[in-house]
C-alpha cells in the first residue's frame, strides 16, 4: 500500500510540474509574441506615413524656394535614404526616444503623457458604462429568450454597434446639449475648473482624480457632467458586444443539466440566471474584453473629435491632417503596446481560467 501511495504522489507531483512548466513555457511565448506585434504595426504606419510625403513639404511647400525647402528636408533628416530613416527610428523607439512632433517642436513622449491621460480617462468611463448596460441587458434577454424584450435588447445591441460612433456622439449633443441644455456639448471640464486642476502640484493629467484629491465637490460634480457623453458614446459601442456575447452563453448555460436539475426543484428564473447561470456564463466575457480594448481605441480617435476632448485620438487626429511623422508614429507605438500588453494579460487570465489553452 505504501509504494503504491508514494507511486501515485509521484504520478501527482510529476503531473503538476509537466503543468506548471506549461503554463510557464505559455506565458513565455504569448510575452515575446508582444514585440514582433508592436513592430509589425509600427513598420506598417512608418512606411505608409513616408508614402504620402513628408511633413516640411506639406507645411512650407508653397512658401519657400526650392533651396530653402531642401534645406529644411537636409536639417530634419527626411532627405536620407528611407532605410536609414527607417533604422534610425527603431533604434531611437528601442532607447525609449520618441522623438519630436515636427509641427510644434515639442518632445513626443511628453506630447504621450499629457495626452494619454485624457484618453485612459475616457476608456475607463466607456468601459464602465458598457459593463453596467451590457451585462444586465444580456441577462435579460437570455432569460426572455426569444420574447418582446429579447427581440428589442437584440435590436437595440445591433444598432448600438452598427451606427458610427461620431454620428451617435452628435446626436447625443443634439439631444442633451442643445435641445435639453443638460449636459456640456464639449470639452473635459469647465475652463476654471481645468486650470485650477492644471495648476496644482502633482497633477496626474486625469481630472477626475485629480478633482477628487483637491476635494472639491462642485470640480467633481463638473468633471462628471462634462464625462457623461463621450463616455456613453464610446461605451455603447462595446455594450452592444457584451449584451449579445452575455445572451448567447447564458442561453448556452442555461440549458446545461445541473441549470434543469434546479429548475426542476422549483428554483426561481431570477434565481436560475443570477446565483446559478451568469458566474460560467461570464467567463468568456473576461476574454473578449481585452478585445475590446483595440475598438476603444480606434473609437477614441472619433469620440475625441466630435466632443473635443482633448486626448490621443484628438490629437491623433490633427498629427495625421499636418503628416507629422513622428507624432503619429508615436501615438500609434503607444496604442499597439497597449492593445499588446492586454492582449497578454487577457492570454495569462484565460490559462489560470481554462487550463485548456496552455496546450
């Protein structure tokens, strides 16, 4: 009985080795998999923003003399071999040197910082809103399946991510900004608010936090006002992803055995989808919502516009109208990090889920 016992443990223990050195070996690989990702995007928009000619032709092409122009070319370094160009930007991107904007001549990784806060801001609000309405919308609909309410929640989520989010962005203006005069149509903050945040020592760039450390309850109330529509532009485009990915594995759920075994027992369908159902149902959820971070992202670029507010798809936006390359080029490393890093984070969350994916 002993050496059978001690033959069994070791069995166990050789087991939990073999699966912790694969979901090690896993987590390796899905890590290193970020840089080839984040260069293969940035070659990509480095070699297309080249493409469409360089910034000092565009801004000064009218103004000077051919010599002065090629002047200008020889000093920012845009008369060089492409390839050259092209090494040196990536041996710069490697030391952290982003660079400097060609149109302002300011630091590419302080244009980052500053502007990268507004837009990590407006991702949380999106994607606050988005839990709060997609979820319990997809609980809904999977417990009246195929019902009136069923039948809308589905509309209302294929409209949600069907319509453009500038288009929505303006006609949430129209509504509650011109024709109800409830909420500011633009901005992040009122004026005074903004410069009073912006003044203080230890700014971190996100003006609700910011308000909230000053303690100032009117800053506050402000912040959020101004936070309320962008945010609910953005988040709708993601609610409408989560209430049909919720309805789908609810349904799914609900019709496994142990779901029946209780229903049969009497058990409530309020208490079949909230205690018993929605817990498996939701995990695939947690995937798919470092997905959707990507979609933020490009979602920002539209929502920034339409309500000014002033973050990297703002002025992502106004880098690409001038071709600034090295602005552009910037914002676009910083967003594929980004996508990258959750995107491994999503991975890493998935194999301490599902040992499944390991393999």
């Amino acid at each position: 009985m002993t050496a059978l016992t001690q033959e069994v443990q070791g069995a166990a223990g050789t087991t939990g080795g073999a699966t912790g050195n694969g979901l090690a070996r896993y987590l390796v690989i899905r890590f290193l998999l970020i840089v080839p990702t984040v260069l293969v995007l940035v070659s990509v928009v480095f070699f297309l923003m080249h493409a469409t000619g360089d910034p000092v032709t565009t801004a000064f092409g009218d103004r000077l003399t051919p010599e002065q122009l090629h002047q200008k070319l020889h000093q920012a370094g845009y008369d060089r071999p492409l390839l050259t160009q092209y090494l040196d930007y990536l041996r710069s991107l490697a030391h952290g040197d982003f660079g400097r904007t060609a149109t302002d001549n300011q630091a590419v990784s302080s244009m980052l910082r500053t502007y990268g806060a507004a837009t990590a801001e407006l991702a949380v609000y999106a994607m606050a809103f988005a839990l709060a309405v997609g979820v319990p919308l997809g609980m809904v609909a999977a417990a009246y399946r195929d019902r009136a309410a069923d039948v809308a929640l589905r509309l209302f989520a294929i409209l949600n991510y069907a319509t453009p989010v500038f288009f929505l962005g303006l006609l949430l203006k129209l509504v509650f900004s011109v024709w109800l005069n409830w909420l500011p149509p633009s901005g992040r903050s009122s004026i005074d608010v903004q410069l009073e945040l912006q003044d203080r020592t230890g700014s971190t760039g996100i003006y609700l936090v910011d308000a909230l450390r000053s303690g100032d309850g009117s800053a506050v109330a402000d912040v959020l006002r101004h936070a309320v529509l962008p945010g609910v532009a953005l988040g709708l485009l993601v609610a409408g992803v989560l209430l049909r990915l919720v309805r789908t594995n609810l349904i799914g759920t609900l019709s496994a055995d142990y779901i029946e075994a209780a229903r049969s027992r009497g058990v409530s369908r309020f208490r079949l989808v909230t205690r018993h159902a929605t817990r498996p149902a939701l995990i695939p959820v947690v995937t798919v919502l470092g997905l959707q971070v990507a979609g933020l992202l490009g979602g920002a670029v539209l929502t920034e516009t339409t309500f000014e507010w002033k973050g990297l798809g703002y002025e992502l936006a106004h880098y690409l109208t001038v071709r600034d390359y090295a602005a552009v080029q910037g914002i676009v490393a910083l967003f594929a990090v980004v996508v990258a890093l959750t995107n491994f984070l999503v991975d890493v969350t998935a194999a301490l889920i599902d040992p499944r994916v390991r393999y």
